[in-house]
C-alpha cells in the first residue's frame, strides 16, 4: 500500500448528498477482483449518457478538474452496500483523499485500508470550500497528515481528527497485509517451534 504523508492537489467538487457506493462504482463494475481498471466505472451514471458520451454537465468531465486528486464531497458520502470496489475506482481514477462532512462508516473504514485519506470538516468549512473552488480553476489544497490540516492557497488551515492507529498505518503505508508481515520472524519462529514440538501437525507431502 502506498503511503500518505502530504498532498496537495487539484479539487474536484461533487455537490451532492448521500452518494451511495452504487453511484460511485455500478454494480456491472463489480466481476474483477483487481484494484486496477476501474476508473472507467467511476460514476459512470453521471458521467456518461445512454449512447456513452460523456455528459458535459458532470463535474469529472470538466477539463478543469483533468488530474484532481482531491474529491470534496457532501454529508453521508460513501452510503450503501459495503463493496470495497468504491476505494479501488476512486484511487484508480488519481484520487486519493475524499473531504466531506461525514461518511459512511464501512467505506470510510476501507479508504484507509486501501491507502486513501477520508477527511471529515464541518459543514461550514466544508461549504467554504465549496465556495472558493467553484470561481477558481486550478484550485488546490494541501492535506498534511501528520499535522492533520488541510490548507487552503490563501493559507487558511482547518484541522481534522484521525485514529492514531489509522494515521501511523496510513503515513507507513501499511495494510493488515503489511502490518501483519512486521511480525514475520516471530510467525517464522513459532512455525518452526510447533514442527518440532507436534511434528505430526505437518506431514511431509514431498
């Protein structure tokens, strides 16, 4: 899993509640297993009409927007099914921190066990920001993790709250998978105890 220390990126707004997983990946999206290819299926019902041209109203069809890495969303984003694919196409698409006053707890659970940064603000700064991007092509913002701020180009800091566990994995880049592989020479070890304490519990197969 890739580490998240700072980024500062271009802002795609999607001003809408309650965005639910279906939206963000349709269901038709959902017969791989990889992480990779999915930034097609990306709001795909918003972003393409029924003859598959992009609809130009929808905020990622904006050339404005083209390399965004930070979706500043509205209340409840990440709602619905607990499909992990949702993770996957957002960092497939180049976005890796989603801003929004609130989250679905199962999607804001797999951002960071997938290596995004989910930022809650309240919904005045979060609505200060819909505010400023709106007028201002090329607008970015700057998320720092360890200090858990996010800034503004003018040099207004909001600060968010983060699990201290959540945070160390993430500025590591570390999964249950990496996490778990930090304990690898005593797992190494206790393997070896049991085959020479219950040698019966491994058959030799060869």
């Amino acid at each position: 899993m890739d580490a998240f220390t700072t980024l500062t990126g271009i802002v795609a707004p999607l001003d809408r509640v309650n965005v639910d997983t279906d939206q963000i990946i349709p269901k038709q999206y959902l017969k791989t297993i990889k992480r990779t290819g999915l930034r097609e299926g990306l709001f795909s019902d918003w972003r393409y009409a029924g003859d598959g041209n992009p609809q130009e109203g929808f905020v990622l069809n904006q050339p404005r927007y083209d390399g965004a890495s930070i979706l500043l969303a509205r209340d409840n984003f990440g709602c619905g099914s607990s499909r992990e694919h949702a993770p996957w196409a957002l960092l497939d698409y180049g976005f890796r921190c989603v801003i929004a006053p609130s989250f679905a707890d199962i999607f804001f659970n797999n951002c960071f066990k997938n290596g995004m940064l989910p930022v809650v603000l309240t919904n005045a700064e979060v609505d200060q920001l819909f505010t400023e991007v709106e007028p201002r092509p090329g607008y970015q913002l700057s998320v720092d993790l360890a200090a858990q701020t996010v800034t503004t180009p003018d040099g207004t800091s909001f600060h968010f709250d983060v699990d201290p566990f959540r945070k160390d994995c993430l500025l590591n880049g570390l999964d249950e998978i990496g996490l778990t592989l930090q304990k690898e020479a005593d797992i190494t070890a206790y393997e070896q105890r049991r085959k020479s304490e219950a040698p019966w519990l491994f058959p030799d197969l060869g």
